[in-house]
C-alpha cells in the first residue's frame, strides 16, 4: 500500500506538470491531425497504412520523451528538500523507488491507451471519407491485407544435397581440387549447394517452378482468401516495364480446386495475389506454380528471366486473428519499451542533477533506438584485418566497439521490438515476440536498472536530523 501510495502521488505530480501537458497537446496534434495531411500514395490503403505508421512512430517517441521528463518529480523532491519529510515516515527506500516507477509506468499505460483508441477511431474515419483509388480493389486490399492480422511463411526449398554431392564426387573423380590450396570439403559442398540454389531461383522463358508451402493453417473455406507475396525480379522484359507470367494454385492429388491466374505486374516491385484458401490442402499445404510465359494471347512474346532471390522472399500469409487484438498486443510492445526507461529514467534522477539525468536518459534512448545502425556503423569503420594497435584510428574505432558490445548487456535493442511495420502491413504481432518484450526489457533489464537504482538510493544520504 506504500508503493501505491507513492505511486498516486506520482500520478497526481505529472498530470499537474506543464510539460505534461505539452507533450500530450502535441501527441494529439499528430494522432488528430495527420488524417487531414497524409494521402499516403493516393489510394485508400496507403493513406491508413501512412497514417498508422506516421502515427505510432511519432506517438511512441513523444511518449518516450514524456517519460524522462516525468522523473523530474524524484529531483524536485530532492532540490526543494520534500523528500526530508517522506524518508521520516516509516517508508522503505525501495518502496519510493517502485512507487515512482510504478507512477510513471502508469500514466504512459493511460497516455498510449488513449492513443491506440484515437487512432483506432482514426483509421475508421479515413476509411469512410478519404475516396478509394479504386472501387473494386482499395478497399478489399485494406479489409484483407492492413486491417487483419496475417502470419507468414516462406516455401520450401528444395535440398540440393544430394545435387551437390553428386558433383563434389564427380569433382573429386576428375582432380578438380587437386591444386586447391588449403581445401575445406564442408566449404566446397556448402559453394556447390548454393549454386544449385541460385540456379534454381532463376526461371528461365517458358520455364516453370514449384513452390510448396507447409502449415498452412487457414481457414479453408472458399470465401476466405489467402495471399501469395513475391517481388518481380525481371530482365529482358518489355518496354512498358511490366512482366506477363501464369501462377496456378492446387494440388489436384489432393482433391483441391486449381485456379489459374495471370498477372500483369512491375517490374522490381512486391506484388501480392489473392487466392481462395480452398486451394489448400487438408494436410496444410499449398503448391503455388509459377510460368514464365504469357497467358494473353495476342500480346507479344518477351523472353523474360524471372528470378526469386532470397533476399526478397516469396510468402504465403493467411490470418490468424484480428485488427484489434494486433493493435493490442503492438501497444503492449511499445509499453514494455516505456517501463525500461521509465526505470533508466528514476536511475539517473537518483544519481545526477536533472538536467544531467536527462541528457543520460536520452542518450540511453537513442542507444536503444539506433543500437543496429550504430553497430554496423562501428564497423564499417574497422578494417576488416586490422588489428587494435594497427593504427590510432583503429585502436579508437575499436576501443569505442568493445565499449558498445559491453553496453548491450543493458541497453536492449529497441529495434528488435518495434512492431510498427509488421503491424502497418497487416502483419501478425505474434503473441511469443510479447512475451520476449516483457521477458527481456521489463522482468530482466528493468529490473536490474530497478535495482541498482535501489542499492544507490539506499546508500545516498537524503534525510535531516535537527535535535
């Protein structure tokens, strides 16, 4: 009851803090405002997924930018001498601490519920007033493929194993690798695995390919849909820049319909295709075959390359829950984020003055934030074979590397858990990356932050004695 004590007078402090108000003036400016400014690509799905993405991102920084400024009630207490009367209450230390973080945690918890609520009302204000690029698709694109929550799944590869081993022996018959100097088999069958697999990915003119997706597990109904996700990878295509090719869905061994659909699309873009999700197999598969001919008759034949590269991806996505629960369980994401630096917040307050604390906490922040970027910044700037003492500049750029690698065992990486863009995308927040939030920023790294704020506020001398 202390710690909610102290947690109420938290409460109270920050809802009567101008800078407070500042801050949530200028959240519902974005989150109210940015229906009327954002088109996005003029269609109806691109304003709603701008506006969503624009509208979490700035949201969630704004928020994170409140919560440093609401530790400033733990250093006006202690400037202004407040907390000379509440350390004379039989009040445990750590209790004050927990109680001020408790505060902070839920005025952001109020703060980004209200948020998701706007900008759920929002989303459903842009979709009945901003006009569809196109009748018949806009607005089947935003129901289907932004307003869900859809898992994805690559295809199959095929194993080349066997492939590569069949021509590592032929290698081996014939002395290829006899001059070889320092030759490695693993290396070798890993390089002939992978020339199997780029060979593959590359569909020559009237050639085909098969994909085949496993744990398929839609609903297969022939009023559901499921939806097929490549990008157009093409040479030798037309001068209109679009490539014409055949998809065919089914497995007629399995007793699934088979539907044929051509497609007209941009080159080196993300195409997606919907398909009946009868098309799936009882067993959870979906075979997915791709021609690289051109099914409209009296067009011109172009000896189009088609190919499929890794790094792209072909998908199948299908939903698996809805719109609501998706933006739930992405609150919940950007919450845990808040709860540890509201904790790095209340550290640094202890430590330093405010103004220190709060430069330490941003800093903290933008770490967080920009964790990856600043990794294969640092080294991009090594020289791959040089060693420490190479240069100065390398024993600079190195010593700063093993400084920042020695940080990430308490600033997390924020980037890992921003679901922003799968969200957007209508992307399942899968229920496992929560629980990884909470596991890692709140029950681990928050705490230990917690806990060393405890140890210092325990041993700082805070109170008065007057006789």
């Amino acid at each position: 009851m202390k710690t909610w004590a102290v947690a109420r007078q938290m409460i109270a402090e920050g809802i009567r803090m101008k800078i407070a108000l500042v801050f949530i003036f200028l959240i519902g400016m974005v989150v109210l405002g940015l229906p009327f400014s954002i088109s996005g690509d003029s269609s109806l799905t691109g304003a709603v997924q701008s506006f969503m993405s624009y509208g979490l991102t700035t949201a969630g920084f704004l928020l994170g930018m409140l919560t440093i400024f609401l530790s400033r009630s733990v250093s006006d207490e202690m400037v202004h001498r407040q907390i000379f009367l509440v350390m004379t209450k039989p009040l445990p230390r750590w209790q004050y601490v927990v109680g001020k973080w408790l505060g902070i945690t839920l005025l952001n918890a109020a703060f980004l519920a209200s948020v998701g609520l706007t900008i759920y009302a929002m989303i459903f204000y842009i979709r009945y007033t901003h006009p569809p690029a196109d009748d018949r698709f806009d607005e089947a694109e935003l129901k289907n493929e932004v307003l869900v929550a859809r898992h994805a799944l690559p295809f199959k590869l095929p194993d080349f194993s066997q492939s590569a081993e069949q021509e590592f022996q032929r290698n081996i018959e014939e002395g290829v690798y006899q001059d070889v100097p320092n030759f490695d088999p693993a290396k070798e069958k890993d390089r002939l695995m992978q020339k199997y697999n780029a060979r593959w990915r590359v569909v020559g003119p009237g050639d085909f390919r098969i994909f085949e997706f496993e744990n398929v597990l839609c609903n297969r109904s022939k009023d559901n849909t499921v939806q097929l996700r490549y990008k157009a990878q093409v040479s030798g295509y037309a001068p209109d820049e679009i490539f014409r090719a055949l998809w065919r869905f089914g497995d007629p061994y399995k007793g699934t319909p088979v539907y044929e659909i051509p497609v007209r699309h941009m080159v080196d873009r993300f195409h997606t295709i919907r398909v009946p999700a009868d098309a799936a197999a009882e067993d959870n598969t979906l075979m997915a075959y791709f021609y690289n001919i051109n099914p409209y008759p009296g067009e011109p034949q172009y000896l189009n390359v088609q190919e499929f590269r890794a790094s792209d991806g072909v998908e199948v996505l299908f939903v698996v829950g809805t719109f609501e629960w998706n933006l739930f369980r992405t609150l919940v994401l950007m919450m845990c984020k808040l709860m540890f630096l509201a904790a790095v917040s209340v550290l640094m307050v202890i430590v330093f003055s405010f103004p220190v604390a709060c430069l330490c906490s941003f800093t903290v922040y933008v770490l967080a934030g920009a964790r990856q970027f600043l990794a294969e910044a640092l080294d991009m700037s090594s020289d791959d074979f040089a060693t420490m003492f190479s240069s100065v500049k390398e024993f600079f750029v190195q010593s700063l590397i093993h400084i920042y690698d020695m940080l990430h065992w308490v600033i997390p990486d924020f980037a890992r858990f921003d679901p922003v863009e799968s969200f957007v995308s209508g992307r399942n927040v899968g229920l496992v990356w929560v629980l990884q939030a909470v596991s890692e920023l709140v029950l681990i790294k928050a705490v230990i932050v917690l806990g060393i704020a405890i140890l210092l506020f325990h041993r700082r001398e805070v109170a008065e004695l007057s006789f």
